[in-house]
C-alpha cells in the first residue's frame, strides 16, 4: 500500500496529456519536482503528523501538525528549496 505522502506527491505531480486517436501527437508527461525526501525531513525534525505537501516552483511547501506540552497540536507550514 502506499504511503499518504507518496499518494499527495503523485496527485499533486502528475499531468498528462494524451493524443486523441485521429490526430497523432506527442505524448506530454509533466512532472513536478519530488518533495518527499523534505517532507520527510519535516517530520523527523518537527515530530509533527504530515497534512500537506505541495510542490511550487522551486520550492516545496510543507504542513504539518505539531503536538504541544499539555496543548492544542498547532499547524506549522515549512517552505524547503528543491
């Protein structure tokens, strides 16, 4: 089965476009950048519960949530470079 992150990566990653069967084209795969090496490194360093990963630019835009001391998890959004 495969891991949430790896599912939100592929969703949020993948566009194709196919050629329509009377008219031969190209076949366009377009994929964005790979987030998950730095969602991962999110987690392990917040010891948060991955929400959201989302990959912009050049940029990887994580969310997670943060477990406190006796106190409501709180939402911590990290910007990393690719």
């Amino acid at each position: 089965m495969a891991s949430p992150l790896s599912v939100v990566v592929l969703a949020a990653g993948l566009a194709v476009s196919a050629p329509s069967p009377d008219e031969p084209r190209d076949l366009i795969v377009r994929v964005a950048g790979d987030c998950s090496a730095a969602a991962e490194q999110v987690v392990e360093q917040t010891g948060g519960q991955l929400l959201s990963v989302q990959p912009s630019g050049n940029t990887c835009i994580i969310t997670v949530l943060v477990q406190g001391n006796g106190q409501r998890p709180r939402k911590v959004t990290v910007r990393v470079p690719m």
